[in-house]
C-alpha cells in the first residue's frame, strides 16, 4: 500500500505543517484503505489563515478583471491537464464512479472557473439619471471581502469550484475548509491553482469537522460566509454568522412529478438517474416520485426495467454506475428512511440494503420502493441514498400538496405532455428550480440554482453571473460637473 498522505494546511502561499495535536484519518468508501491523516486545525491556525486571506485580498482586488480572470482559465487549464489523476483520487475518496461521474467532475469544476473568468468582465452597471444636471450617478460592483467557504462531500471538487471561482473572479479572497470526509480533493484543488499561478493568500485551506468550521465563521477577519450543507448546519452556521452576509445553499427533497399525460419511458429514466446517480447523494436528486394512480403500474414496470441496467461495484470498472455511498453516518440514515417506509407498508421492489462481500459496508444495492406513504421519513426528509422511492397520488391537486408539503424547497421535475399543465405546476411548486420533462439531479454552470423563499433550503443563487452578484456588492457614485 502507498505511504499515507499527510495533509498541510494551505496559509499565505505554503503548504504548512499542521501544529493541532487532533487529526483525523481518510478511509477509502470503496477499498476500506487509510488514504491520508487530516490535521483539525486548531484556533491559532484557523486566524492565521484568515488573516493571510484578509492581507492578500486588497492586492488581489486592485487588479482587472481581466487579470484575474487569466488566472481562473490558467488554473482550469491546469485541472483539465491533470483531469485523470484529479478524478482518481476523487473516485477512491468519495466513492463515485471513476468514468462516469468523476471525470465529468473534473472537467465541471474547470468550467466552473472559466465561466467565472468569463462572467466578471461583463459585470456591468446601471447609470441612474440625476435629478441635478450637474450630476451623474453610476454604480460599480466591489468584491465583498474574505469569504470562508465551507463545503461537502458529495461533489468535494465542483462544490468548492461553484463558491471559489466566482469569489476569487470577483477579487474577493478565500478560507475554504472542506468536509472532513473529502479533504484530499480539495488539497489537489488548492495544490492546482497554486500551480496555475494563483498569488498567495488569496485561496487558503484549513480542514477539520464542525468546531473548525465554527471558529472560521467568527473570526474577525472573515466578512462572509458561503455554505453547501445540511440545513442543520446551515442554520447553526447562520446563528454563529451574525450580520455577516451569507449565500447557503442547503438540503433538498427534490419531488419528481410523474402526470397521467407523462412519457412514461422518460419519466422512469428521468427518475433512476436522479436516484441513483453518485448514489443519490446530491442536494437535487430525485428523494421522491409522486405518481399518479393511473400511471402507476405501468410507470413501476418502466422504472425497475430502468433500475437493473444501473450495476453496483467497484468505482474503477467501466460499467460500474453506482458506486460506495461516501460514510457510515449516511448509509445508517439511508437504513433508517427504508426501515420506517418498509414499516408503514412500503414494498421493496429491488435492492434493499447493503452488498455483502465487498471491500466496506457502504455499497447500498439500487433501491426501488412501491406503495410509499406519505407520513413516511422518505417523504418529509432528504434521504441521500441510493433510492427511487414511488408515492402514488390522485391527480395533479394531491401531487402538488404533497410536493409543496416539505420544509425543503431546492429542485423538483415534472413529466407532462401539456403545455397547461406544466405551467400551472412551475407556478405553484415552492421550489427554486423546477425541471419540465427531464432529471431533478439537472444542473449546468450558468443556470441560478438555489432555493425558494419560506423553505429551509438556504438564499441566494450560485451559477454564472448569479455567484458574482452574490459575491460583490455594489458603490453607488454620485458626481457632480458643475
Ligand atoms: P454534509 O453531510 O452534506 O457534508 P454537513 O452540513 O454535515 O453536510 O457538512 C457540510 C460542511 O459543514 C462540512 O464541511 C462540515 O464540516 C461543516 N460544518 C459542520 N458543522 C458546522 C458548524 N457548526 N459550523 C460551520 N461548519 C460546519
């Protein structure tokens, strides 16, 4: 077995030595092995990486745009060259499929920085008319400051890369501290734009669990917080935030919609893939499909048909599409979910619990369940697991309650030949995004995703220009010629 890697923190341009007496291990979902030791990083480290972020971050901003943005494509250049190696390491850390999902990852996570790069020089403002002749008032966008950027395990390297780039885009300069489960990916990240070029302080690493991250958003010299997360920790990052400004982007429950009208074949490969895909850990996969009764077998027919051509195994193997779930503490929620569902008459109608005989516990067989209620913690909660759960529903006035009937309101899909149909559901659905005719798990880097007001799924919207705005705030200017 190779060496295990140590991990060092990143403060001020250098790797450096973690002086915390606690580490934590990194444990391979998918081969059991140590992979690395990640130092928790202790209070004196954590002020010293935001203090090295808050002293590089007006030096950073003084350049253009255009500056800024030559090292956004620079370190996308860098992430595209090292693409297989980035992925590899992704795959056997977090647990996804090396071809299929860690790849496309990688390559993700470069645009993310070019379409950062991209956006920041068509930044423009408004010029307000002024009541004075003499006057002109115009506007320009300032960056916000130091952002701590505190992210999960599910995509370790894009997530990152959605909260990075446009902050480093817009001058702002950055602590980041990972998922304790995921630190490595986002080590090979940093160790990536440090290479591309990246001036030092502006992107500083830290690791640790919840405590570090809890130190990191109070600290003076942090101005705002950017959070991927569970909503219980979204709101715990929010009381400790105070006024800092905050973009969260929490859980979700995403309902896929399935109407009497729907192409059933589309709506069944639609729903697998946004169940299964990375094992159904992503905020916008598909927890739920309300189906309605008239459509239910045939549509219970079309999704287990779908269901079998997604084969469970070693990440490595290149007709593998589900892969490990990434820890123990998701796969026993996962446990959970099924048993409360099972318990209140749902049927399993394919997997069911974890594959014996392979190198850990977390390889979750495809799940498909039929007849689910909807007092059911499926239904009310965010599974995260591997799981395409059938709830079926009496027309489109049950499916609607249902779906809006949940605290969490990020992405729902909706399957319907009619036009009508489809519009009354965009406008009644209390989500951020809804996805007409295709996946809840649809995402692209330019889309505003984030979601709806009056849920618990966070506020503001990453993707695009939309980050950006987030991410600077705007100076108002009044000058007078007179
Ligand atoms: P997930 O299970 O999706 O990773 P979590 O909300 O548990 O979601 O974790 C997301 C990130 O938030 C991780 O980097 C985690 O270490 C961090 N975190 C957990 N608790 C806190 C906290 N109280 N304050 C700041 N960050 C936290």
């Amino acid at each position: 077995m190779a060496g295990v890697r140590v991990l060092e923190n990143f403060i001020g341009g250098e790797w450096v030595e973690a002086r915390g007496e606690r580490a934590r291990e990194v444990v391979s979902p998918v081969t059991g092995e140590r992979l690395a030791e990640a130092p928790e990083a202790s209070a004196e480290e954590i002020s010293r990486a935001a203090r090295a972020a808050r002293e590089a971050q007006p030096r950073w901003a003084a350049l253009s745009a255009w500056e800024r943005a030559e090292v956004c494509h620079a370190v996308a250049d860098l992430l595209e060259e090292r693409k297989e190696e980035l992925a590899r390491q992704l795959s056997l850390e977090q647990g996804k499929p090396y071809r299929s999902e860690a790849i496309p990852d990688i390559e993700e996570t470069a645009e993310n920085f070019r379409v950062a790069a991209e956006d920041v020089k068509r930044l423009e403002t408004a010029v307000i008319p002024s009541q004075d002749a003499n006057k002109r008032i115009f506007t320009f966008r300032e960056p916000n400051g130091v952002y701590a950027c505190i992210t999960p395990w599910n995509f370790p390297t894009v997530i990152p890369s959605e909260l990075i780039a446009p902050a480093i885009a817009a001058g702002n300069a950055v602590v980041a501290k990972p998922s304790e489960w995921t630190p490595i990916s986002m080590a090979n990240l940093v160790q990536t734009m440090a290479d591309a070029g990246l001036p030092g302080g502006v992107v500083n690493l830290v690791y640790g669990a919840g405590e570090v991250g809890e130190r990191l958003v109070t600290d003076p010299a942090v101005d705002c917080v950017a959070f991927v997360g569970s909503h219980q920790t979204a709101e715990r990052i929010v009381r400790s935030a105070g006024l800092r400004r905050t973009l969260i982007e929490a859980s979700g429950n995403g309902p896929v919609i399935v109407c009497a009208d729907a192409d059933l074949r589309r709506a069944a490969k639609g729903a697998v893939f946004g169940g299964f895909y990375c094992s159904g850990q992503v905020c916008c996969a598909t927890e739920r499909v309300l189906v309605d009764r008239s459509v239910h077998e045939d549509f219970l027919r079309a999704v287990v048909e779908e269901a079998r051509s997604w084969k469970l195994g070693d990440p490595f193997e290149e007709d593998t599409l589900v892969g490990p779930m990434n820890n123990e503490p998701t796969a026993a929620k996962m446990d959970r979910h099924l048993e409360d569902a099972v318990g209140k008459g749902a049927s399993v109608v394919l997997g069911g619990g974890r594959e014996e005989g392979r190198p850990t516990s977390l390889y979750y067989r495809p799940t498909v369940l039929d007849n689910v209620g909807t007092d059911t913690l499926i239904n009310r909660d965010e599974t995260f697991g591997p799981i395409v759960p059938l709830i079926p529903v009496s027309g489109d006035e049950e499916a609607l309650a249902v779906a809006n009937d949940s605290h969490l309101g990020l992405q729902a899909a909706v399957y319907t030949s009619s036009l009508r149909r489809a519009f009354a559901y965009l406008r009644n659905l209390r989500v951020g995004n809804v996805v007409i005719n295709d996946s809840t798990d649809y995402w692209e880097a330019l889309e505003p995703f984030g979601g709806a007001a009056g849920t618990r799924t966070g506020w503001g919207r990453v993707g695009g220009r939309y980050s950006l705005l987030e991410m600077t705030d705007l100076k108002t200017v009044v000058l007078d010629f007179g």
